[in-house]
C-alpha cells in the first residue's frame, strides 16, 4: 500500500504533487498504527506551513499524533470531510481511502527543491519495513 | 521473561496468531487491539467479546482468622464479607495515599477451618502490594503470590451467560453479582466470578497458568465465534462505565474519598491503615473530586489536560478521557475543585491550546447489562 507516484517522509506523510499543488496526507501504514481515526485537526486555508513543522494531529481512539508538513507553503484547500464543524465529518475516510478520500490538505508549494528531501515509494517501503 | 524485560501471558503467541497488535503494558506484552478498538468495544456492549487478563495479580491469604488481617489493611468492611463473595475495596498508606484498587475474594472456608482469601490486584502495583501485605503479616496467617500460576480469561457482555454457560458444570444462572464458585470449564478446573471492567454482564475465569492457551481455544472455537478484546478497548468500555484506573484517578497521592472511592471506604467500622486519613479529609471537607465530562463539541480529552471554568481559571485535570465508540463524542474522568463538581457544570478542556465545551455529568455514561445485585 505505497503508490509509487507519491511521495513519503519518515513520519509516514505522503505528497501528492500536480504543478505547483501539493495534496497531502498520511500513509496507509500510519493508519494502521493509529487504529480508528476520530479526529483531526489541520490548519485553516492561508496558513503558511513550513516544512519539517507540525501542522496538526490526527488523533484514534486510543492517542494523539502529530502531522508534520513534509513540504512548505500557502494552505489552499483543507478536506471538507475532515472539519469537525462540518456536517459530513467523516475521519474514518483517513482509515479506509489515506491515499484518496482520506487526503488532508492542499498547499502551493513555496519551495519546489524541498520536495528532492522525499522518500520514493521504495525508499519510504523499506522505512516501514525497519518500524 | 523476554529480551526486553517484559513479561508474557501464556496467550502471547496466540494474540500474534490472531492478529493482536502487541504494546507494553504494565512491564506486559499485551494485545491492545486485534481487529479494532471501536469494534471490539461494541461487540462487548452488543453481544460478547473474549479478555486475556492474565497480567493481572492473585494474592493468596489463608489462616484461622485472615478475615481480621485483611479487614485492618483494606478500606472496606470486610468483616461483612460472605463465603463465596467478592468485595471491591483499595488498601492505603498510613497517610490515606491509596496503594491499589483491588478485588477481595472469599472462597468457603477450608475443611481445616482456615480462612481463605485472594486479593486481585492490578498487574502495574503487584510486586508493590504483595510486598505491602507480607510486610503486614501476622502470625497464623499464610500469605503467597499465585499471579505466575495463575491465568485469568474474561467473558464480557449482555450474551457472556448464554456464551459461557455450554462450556461449564457451574451454574451461572444462580451466580450472582460479585459472587464467585467454583467449576470447570471446558474441562478445565477454573475459579468463575462474576465480575468484570467493561458495565456488561460477564464472568472472569481464573485457571493454571498453563491451562490457559487450551481455554482460550476452546472458547473461541466454538460456533459463536466470540472476538477477542484488547487492551484498548478495555480501556474505552471501562471509561463509559465511570470506572477508575490506577495511574490515573486513583494513585499514592490520592485519598479514597477524592478518588470516588468513599462508597467502598467504610469510617465506622473496624480500624485500618489509612483511616485516620481519611476521617480527618472528610471532617475538613473534601477539596477535589472525581467528575466525568461529556465534550460538547468533537474534540477528545486527554489525561493530563488542563481543565477551566468560563472565566479561565484552572480548575482541575483530565485523569482519563478517550473517544467513547457508544456515544461517538469525547468523555473523561476529571479531578477537579469540589466549588465546581456540580452536575450540570460547564467546564472548558483546554485541548492544544484550544478551549473546548464540555459539562459534567455523573457517570456512567453508558448503562449496559451489568448486573446490580
């Protein structure tokens, strides 16, 4: 469960990247840690991330987690699947589509280099291997 | 004893076989989840589900008159206690600090007419309470720690009897609520009592340490499929119950009568270590106390986390919160300044920084099948 068109960090982050977009989320392999994800908190559109920095936590039954940003730049879409204010909050989707519907947020990448610091699909496997 | 230092049940190879997700526990290797908390939490609360509790403590205690040593070392009035009853009751420091929550069993007296007792105590304070009762011994009273022999299975939930009942000779129909008896199940001699963590009905079965793979497969194997549970959602039914956990509403620094455990400590009664204590906090008022929070909105509290008033004073803790699979919304146990324990109380839980609704409501949160009587 590693789509080898993304890419990964070390604490199980995943990037999507289309143009200067990226979409972000947590691996299938987080999920699974977690257990039954039921809440969580990302920042609002127009925060600035920065990369290597929490940006919010997903939280399952049992614990808390911290999201950090794999990359840098402007929160442009967060998941609205995911706000807890919303009327169709959905955090299982994290569990069952992490990859797909599950995804958190969307940001302009403000620094495209950045994304040379990621794992491939290969890279991020053998991580998951070692845990 | 492994590698690491850490214990194992004699179901550690079966709990990887069925797919547990081992973390440490307590100094144990234990399952917290096999197929998912929020699922093996309703099974127990909808049906029936299967516990390995075998980390947890069994003391012994045999002797002509052991109901006076074990009346002067526990809270409650065990003078009272009946054979083949079950009282649940803490043990104290001379200071009231409480060393552990347990579980008092009285099995008929034996032929020799001695008296004979266990003490189930928590896995996390076992070395700690056995040191703490033989250190307290008396002549003509033999105390000795079964926890390495003993194993412990739980059935838990509305259908546990219905489950259960097939594989034993006892009667359950006719065990009562905090009573135990004697039988075998699945051929296997076992202690049964019905008791339990999770506000269903349900029986613990106490069985040698190594008659405890075949028990769990007996059961399991049958038709009914029953699900094994883990720890975590031991956790999150025994929460929607209202019930404590050491390590976090009950500890050393903690009074019985803070903890919500004055309705097990008797101050009237026979003397014993702690009383003092306790007499003395509730003739000047108790100061702090027990509540349970209901999140009004989706945020989970947390043990640890900080709780205020509407003005932003901090008023109290989080001692154990978690999402509740029942009800779908956050709960907790907290301890907080009596002028604020009133039922109906709003109440902030500061979660990361936020400041997050929530109102007390006296627990349970959740009425399942327990018995009461």
């Amino acid at each position: 469960m590693i789509p080898n068109e993304l890419k990964y960090t070390n604490d199980h982050e995943w990037v999507r990247v289309n143009g200067d977009v990226a979409e972000i989320g947590i691996t299938h392999f987080a999920q699974d840690q977690l257990g039954d994800i039921v809440f969580v908190e990302i920042p609002a559109v127009g925060t600035m991330l920065e990369a290597g920095v929490a940006l919010g936590v997903v939280e399952s039954v049992k614990t808390v987690s911290d999201i950090l940003a794999p990359v840098s730049g402007e929160v442009l879409e967060v998941n609205p699947k995911l706000q807890e204010d919303g009327d169709d909050f959905h955090p299982e989707l994290v569990n069952s589509d992490p990859y797909g519907e599950g995804w958190m947020l969307r940001l302009r990448l403000s620094d495209s280099a950045e994304l040379d610091k990621l794992l491939d699909a290969e890279a991020y496997k053998a991580i998951t291997e070692e845990a | 004893m492994t590698a690491t230092g850490l214990l194992r049940t004699p179901l550690y190879e079966v709990h990887k076989r069925e797919g547990g997700k081992i973390v440490e526990f307590a100094g144990w290797e234990m399952p917290v989840e096999y197929s998912g908390i929020k699922q093996e939490h309703l099974a127990v609360r909808k049906d029936v589900g299967l516990f390995d509790l075998s980390h947890m403590g069994e003391i012994e205690i045999v002797g002509k008159e052991a109901i006076y040593f074990i009346d002067g070392l526990v809270t409650n009035d065990i003078m009272r206690i009946q054979q083949g009853q079950c009282m649940y009751t803490c043990m104290c420091r001379p200071n009231g600090g409480i060393i552990d929550d347990l579980i008092v069993y009285r099995f008929p007296d034996l032929e020799n007419g001695n008296q004979y007792f266990w003490l189930v105590v928590n896995a996390s304070n076992c070395a700690k309470d056995f040191q703490w009762v033989k250190d307290h011994g008396t002549p003509g009273v033999t105390i000795t720690d079964l926890s390495m022999k003993t194993a412990l299975l739980a059935v838990q939930g509305p259908n546990a009897q219905n489950y259960l009942q097939p594989f034993t000779d006892a009667d359950l129909e006719v065990l009562s609520y905090y009573h135990l008896t004697r039988g075998d199940v699945a051929g296997i001699p076992a202690v049964i009592s019905r008791t339990g963590y999770t506000g269903e009905d349900g029986f613990e079965i106490y069985i040698d340490w190594d008659k405890a793979e075949e028990l769990w497969n007996a059961l399991r194997q049958a038709e009914g499929h029953i699900l094994p549970i883990g720890l975590g959602a031991r956790d999150t039914l025994r929460l929607e119950a209202g019930y404590s956990l050491y390590g976090h509403e009950i500890d050393e620094d903690t009074l019985p009568v803070n903890a919500s455990l004055g309705w097990v400590s008797s101050l009237n009664t026979g003397d014993y270590i702690g009383r003092d204590a306790l007499i003395k906090e509730k003739t000047e008022g108790i100061k702090t106390a027990i509540v349970g929070l209901m999140m009004q909105s989706r945020a989970i509290p947390r043990q640890g986390y900080p709780v205020e008033d509407n003005e932003g004073h901090v008023v109290g803790k989080i001692t154990s919160g978690t999402f509740s699979p029942s009800l779908e919304r956050g709960i907790a146990l907290a301890m907080v300044d009596t002028a604020h324990r009133s039922t109906g109380t709003e109440l902030k839980v500061v979660v990361r920084n936020r400041r997050e609704p929530a109102v007390i409501q006296r627990p349970p949160f959740w009425r399942g099948s327990v018995r009461r009587g």
